[in-house]
C-alpha cells in the first residue's frame, strides 16, 4: 500500500484528483511521485508535497492535514482510500465504488454527486455533503456516507438515492430538493429542513423546527426502519426501532413545491 | 496565393458536380490562375463550398442566458485550452464564442447567419459575435411582436410601418427580419398566446398574426432585402399545427419567405398522446411553392437547449417536463424563454420529431429550397450535423436508426418508406449553395471566380459514414484555417449588415414614443456602425 505523508501545507489549496485507489492501483511508486497535482493553475509532482513510501497496490493512504487538498478519490470506482487526518473539499466527488475512510474532518462538497460506494468520516464535514453541483439536476444517486460529526449546509442537496448519515447536528437546508434517498440526523439540524423536498426520507433522532409546509401525518414505526436499522449498525450507526422504545412522527412535504417526501422525527415514550 | 489540384469538386451553383479541377485562389477570392504559392494535393479528396448555416443561435443575451442557467453542461463540455493561437473555451451545448467558431470551422462551416436578435440586445449580440472568431456572421432582427411596428399595423399605417422596420434594421445593425410567433409574445404579456391566425391579438382590436405575417414579408420585399422574412410560425412545437402552419403558408401566396425549423411546425394528431407526422403534408404544399424556402430544424437525440423568442411555448415545454425554464421580457419588442431538454429515443413524441424532421429533407424534392439546421441549439448542437447528413445519406443506417424507437412511434411516421439518399452534390446544396442563396449572399456557396475562397475539403471515404466530421483542411477567405484537424490560423470574420433607405423623418415620429415607453433613451438605442468589427454592408436587390 502506498503511504502519502503531507510535508507541509500548501499556500494554496492543491488539486489532486490524481489520488485515488484507480490511478495508483497500478503503479509503481517512483510513478505514484511523479503523478501530476495543480497548485493553483501550475501542474506538479505528487512528491513536492508527499513523501511517498510503502509498496504498490491496491489500497492508498494518506496521512496529514489534507484541509487544503482537494478533489481526493474523484471519480474512484474501487478499492480502499485510507486518510489519516483531514482531507478538503471535493472528497470522493463522482465516486462509484470502493471505501474512503478519513480520521478527521473533510470539508465542503463531500461525496457530491456520487453514485456508489462508501464514505466515514470520523471527524466533521462542510456542506452540500451528497450534494448536487450547482445546475445539475440530481445529486448523490447511490452509495453511503457517514460522519460521526456535525455538517454543514445543505446536507444531500437534490440527492436522488443513497443514505447520508450524520451523528453531530448539520446547518441549515438538510435535504434541500430531495428527490429521493434517506438523510439520517442522529443530532437534529438547525432551520428548514427539507425545503423543497419532493421524494426521500430524512430521519431525525431529536426533534427538529419544521417548516410550515410540511404536515403531520401519523405516528408509528415504519417496517423499513427495522431493516435500515440492522443495516446501519453493521456500520457502527444505531438507530431506535423498537416499538417499547417510542414510535416516530411522520411528517409529509414539501406543501410549496408540492412534494411527497417524509420527515420522521423520533419521539421515545416518556419514561 | 493557393492552389488546390486533384480534387472532386462539388459546386452545385455552378453545375459542377463531383469534376476533378484545381481551384486557385488570390487576395481572399477565387480567381482563374494563380503563378506560384502553397498547392494543396486534394487527391481522393471532395473539395466543397464552406457550410452556410441559414439558423443558429450563437451570440446573444438570450445565449448567454441559457450558457448562464446550465453550468453542468459545461463540467461535461470539451475545453479548448488556452495556446498562443486559441482562446481558452468550452464546447458543449451551448458553447462559448471563441469556441464557436473553432467548432463551425472544424467542421467546415464558414459562414452563419444568428436568426433572433432583439434590438434591444443588438449591441450585446455584435460584441459576441465580434468574439466568433473565423466566421463571416449575419444577423436577423426580431420584429414580428415589436408593439410600435403593430400600433402602426393597428392604426393602418404600412407606409410607416415600413420606415420604422427599416429604421430598426439600420439601428439593430441587421441583416434581414425574423417573425416568431407574430403576435404570440405580445399576447404572453397577458398570459396568453397567439394560436389563431385570423383572431386579433391580445391588446388589440384589429391586427392579426395573419397581418402582421403578410404586412411583414410585403415590408421586406418593398425594402429589398437580400433575405426574405425568416419566418418561425404560430403554435411552435404543439400536436395538429399543420393546419396553422398550412395557413400560415397560403397567408405568404405570391411573396417570399424562409419557413425557419420547419420540423417544429409539422405535427398533426390532437394531443401528445396522437402526435404524428404531418411532414408529407407540408411537403407536398411546399414543393409546388417556390415563392418559400425552409431549413429543417430536425433534431438529434441527447441534450439540447431551447431558446426562444417564443415566450409561451417554452412555458409550455417547462410544465411537460418540470426542467428549468427561464423567461425574459424584453421590454416592448419580444420576450424570450429557455428550457434546457433532452430528446429521448424511447419517447413517443421525440421519436415523431425525429422523423419529421428526416422526412422533410426527403420528401422536399427541391435541395435548393430546404436546408440542413438543427436550430441549434434546440433540436440539437450545430455540431453534430455529420450525424444527420449521415443519416441523409445512409437509407439502411436510417433504418437501423428507425428499429430503435418506440413501436407506437412507427405507425405515426413515413420515414421507413423513404428511400432517397442524399448524393455528395446535394449535400453541398443544402449545406452550403442553397442556404447562401436564400440569404441572398452571392459570393458565399460556391466556387466560381469571384466568390470568396472559403472552401472545406474532405476525405472521400464512402465507408465512413462520418466523411463530414473531419474535414482535411478548411480555407477561410484564402487562409487556411484547419489542416489535419487542427486550427492552424485564427482569422476575423466579417458581419454582413443591409442599409434600407428609409425616410430620415421617422426619427422625430419614434422618439417621443421612446421618451414615453423605453427604459433607455433614443440616442442609446442604435447600434454605431464602429462598434462592429468589420462590417460588410450589403447591397438590397435591384
């Protein structure tokens, strides 16, 4: 496995799509040094930023306070990204397959417009996490992407199918224009929540202000949440279920667009 | 000073069709022999006229609207890099200017003519075009809504009328007038639209879009113009507008006129559900009517653009497909309206369109008369038209093509009977002599001595069915711009304007009209003749 370990911080923030399982799966390492990443509009090699070490294969690490390195794993499609410390904005964008796993926090644009795969943050993320870039019409379409942290701003903007799951609270505009897939909050979100959402469920585990465009539906516990819930604890993520526990209120919306999407805020029996 | 030898030469407006002949060229021109200079060995090579195309829409506000509302095109789009010779831009859609030009002219395409231009938004669409790099450009001015042209209409007054349209040519710096749906775009200011030729229009008591069609192309043939009125008819796009589009046709008896994206106006059936093919229809009318011209408007499956003058309709297309539409008013002129599409070949309504538009350059018997468009970009990007011709020239492809659509969709078109196929000849009349020719421009579309030396050459490789999408070299005014697929030299083209006499008078009845209803002053309103890069002011016919 190659092993990158940042020098130091660049003054500006440095492209490098180039790394990523896909590229460097089959190269040597004196190959993986001389890959091509643009600081600003200048091209250069992975090793005036990376001391590169370790043996070629189909795995990839990167160690160090990436905050400033954006655009990792773009586009991969298999194998396993292993970051130990930050990473920056773009991570995992357009991804189709394999595992990205980061230690700290990522910033902005995390997983956008991904379509398979898996991502875990142990740390925060920034926003538009899943998100559609500006004018596209769909965002993430497949995939997970769980952060043990908090989000930032449109969290799963236009998502269409996938699961986001965030422990910490996000901002603002969770699932704005969703158009399918679930967005777990383990923590709440702060305002408008699923604004404009026309299809998908958003899930929260504390209670949450609703916009007034969304109305109360009923009270129960949905089957499928029992099949997502074991799926997600396989992944360290647990979520309540059990009818003894409480029961979940469903909220339909968005009435503005008008939509047919759900908000299922979690209420425990009083104890 | 340039000679080309060896070549099969295609110049239909000559007669010459597929003779080896050399073609020597001096000071930008054709001319019957040249001593020394470059040769070219174009053996096993077709030597064409560059394309003319008589539609697109490539400079602009409305343009740059539509470039501004789609940023994801361009993240897919291919970039032109910045080199010492090219300015960095994107192709795609809705490409940028400089890429444009680069795009037209790799294709071998030198000469295009922008059909819809508010006066309004003259000035922006000059700089734009100034911006095309290597094309000679043309322009048309909208008119067919403009509510100073139809309070005339109104009040009776053609005499004036006409002063006024020339007036507005002259200010537009224009090349000839473009009508989109008469009547339609005032009518969408009150929520409405013009979809019946012989009822007024919204806001008035008299005018109708029958007159303002006719009292607009008698305008135009009383000016003189080199190109008749370029006409997109009423109720674009809507299942059974034959009938309109029919009409609209009988309404231009015994004048000329250019009938813009003729595949949008050939539909009959009541409803989507019933659309079908009305081209045979329309072109059995058009073949015994030479007083008209069209370009086909066909459309290519994949991505698309609409934009329009044409307000309402793309309200229309925007609650079928819920995609994102803007809509613009141009203050007392025209509107405008953007969707961004996609043609699907599993759609019922998208297969018939397709079709349509294949049956209209089919069964049109005359070349001279129909030309090859995709109203770019609302059929489909002007760089793909290899694809169509290919499909023009190919009856077995086509029907290869055909297998593929949804079967409900083949009992509603002819296409599948249709044998013709396009000869090489043809294909240089409807991309190049006969769109020259209906725009009235005589040294464009051939290869005679005298005419400007823009010449595209290509392989001749009757197996490819994509022979046009590479040419080997494209001369632009006797330079040669593209050689082995790459942009070798980046030249400035001109923009051919008209200057219609008027009587000087008609300003002194306009301004005050401005004073009461423009948002800029009369003085700001016509386009100075300095602002064009190089403008070719063409002479009206005798």
């Amino acid at each position: 496995m190659p092993t990158l370990t940042l020098k130091e911080q660049p003054a500006v923030p440095l492209e490098a799509e180039s790394l990523s399982p896909d590229v460097t799966a089959a190269l040597a390492l004196d190959a993986v040094r001389a890959l091509p990443v643009y600081l600003g509009k200048r091209p250069q090699r992975v090793d005036d930023f990376f001391e590169v070490e370790g043996a070629a294969g189909d795995e990839l690490e990167i160690r160090g306070d990436g905050r400033k390195i954006k655009w990792i794993g773009r586009g991969m499609t298999r194998g396993r990204l292993t970051i130990i410390g930050n990473a920056g904005m773009h991570l995992g964008a357009y991804m189709k397959g394999g595992t990205i796993e980061v230690s700290g926090s990522v910033m902005d644009w995390l997983g956008a417009e991904m379509s398979g795969g898996s991502i875990h943050v142990g740390g925060n993320a920034g926003g538009q996490v899943g998100a559609a870039y500006r004018g596209s019409l769909s965002g993430m379409k497949g995939g997970t992407i769980l952060i043990e942290g908090s989000a930032g701003l449109e969290v799963g903007m236009r998502m269409r199918r996938g699961i986001i799951a965030v422990g910490g609270q996000v901002r603002d505009f969770a699932g704005l224009e969703m158009k399918g897939g679930t967005i777990l909050l383990r923590s709440g979100a702060e305002l408008r929540t699923g604004a404009w959402i026309s299809r998908g469920t958003i899930i929260s585990l504390t209670p949450i202000r609703l916009l007034p465009t969304f109305s109360y539906s009923c009270t129960y516990n949905p089957t499928f949440l029992r099949v997502y819930a074991r799926h997600l604890s396989t992944l360290g993520f647990r979520i309540p279920y059990e009818e003894k526990d409480g029961a979940y209120q469903r909220y339909t919306g968005d009435a503005a667009v008008p939509g047919k999407g759900e908000i299922l805020v979690w209420k425990p029996h009083a104890s | 000073m340039l000679r080309i030898t060896g070549g099969k030469v295609h110049d239909p407006a000559n007669g010459v069709l597929g003779v080896v002949q050399d073609i020597c060229i001096a000071d930008g021109r054709i001319v019957p022999q040249v001593e020394g200079g470059r040769s070219i060995d174009a053996s096993g090579m077709v030597v064409f006229p560059g394309g003319v195309d008589v539609h697109t829409h490539v400079a602009g506000a409305a343009m740059n609207f539509a470039r501004g509302i789609t940023p994801e095109n361009y993240r897919k789009a291919s970039p032109f890099i910045h080199t010492p010779e090219l300015r960095a831009g994107l192709g795609g859609i809705t490409p940028t200017t400089f890429a444009t030009g680069y795009l037209y002219a790799g294709m071998g395409w030198t000469t295009v003519n922008e059909a819809a231009v508010p006066i309004l938004s003259a000035r922006h669409t000059h700089e734009e075009l100034h911006d095309i790099p290597i094309l000679d450009k043309s322009s048309l001015v909208l008119m067919a809504n403009n509510e100073i042209v139809l309070d005339l209409l109104e009040a009776g007054e053609v005499e004036r009328a006409k002063h006024v349209v020339a007036w507005l040519i002259w200010a537009a710096k224009a090349y000839g007038v473009k009508a989109v749906n008469p009547g339609g775009i005032v009518a969408w200011k009150f929520g409405k639209n013009a979809s019946k030729l012989s009822e007024p229009v919204d806001g008035y008591r008299r005018v109708t879009p029958a007159q303002i069609i006719s009292s607009l192309a008698g305008i135009i043939d009383d000016l003189r113009l080199p190109h008749p009125l370029h006409l997109h008819c009423n109720n674009l796009g809507i299942p059974g507008n034959v009938s309109t589009t029919l009409e609209t046709m009988k309404v231009l008896e015994g004048r000329r006129a250019h009938m813009a994206h003729l595949q949008f106006h050939a539909y009959g059936g009541n409803g989507w559900g019933t659309l079908r093919s009305e081209a045979a229809t329309i072109a059995e009318y058009f073949n015994a009517h030479t007083n008209l011209t069209a370009d086909a408007g066909a459309i290519l499956f994949g991505d698309a653009m609409t934009v329009t003058a044409d307000g309402p309709w793309e309200h229309v297309l925007h609650e079928l497909t819920g995609h994102k539409w803007s809509n613009v008013d141009v203050e007392n002129e025209t509107g405008c309206g953007i969707v961004s599409y996609t043609y699907k070949e599993r759609s019922l309504v998208n297969a018939v369109q397709w079709a349509v538009g294949l049956e209209l350059l089919l069964l049109i018997n005359d070349p001279w008369r129909i030309f090859l468009t995709t109203d770019h970009p609302n059929g489909g990007c002007f760089w793909r038209y290899p694809e169509l011709i290919r499909l023009l020239r190919d009856a077995d492809y086509r029907r290869e093509c055909l297998k593929r659509l949804p079967p409900k969709a083949q009992k509603r078109i002819v296409l599948a009977d249709l044998d013709r196929q396009y000869t090489v000849s043809e294909i240089a009349i409807i991309t190049s002599a006969g769109p020259a020719r209906a725009l009235g421009l005589s040294q464009k579309g051939h290869l005679g001595v005298g005419a400007d030396a823009d010449i595209a050459i290509y392989d001749e490789n009757p197996a490819s069915g994509l022979m046009f999408e590479h040419p080997r070299y494209v001369i632009k005014g006797g330079v040669i711009v593209v050689e082995e697929g790459q942009i070798r030299a980046v030249t400035q083209g001109r923009e051919f304007i008209v200057h219609p006499s008027f009587d000087e008078q008609i300003e002194a009845y306009l301004r005050p009209l401005f004073e009461k209803v423009y948002t800029i002053s009369f003085d700001n309103y016509p386009v100075a003749i300095e602002r064009l890069a190089q403008p070719d002011i063409r002479a009206c016919r005798p």
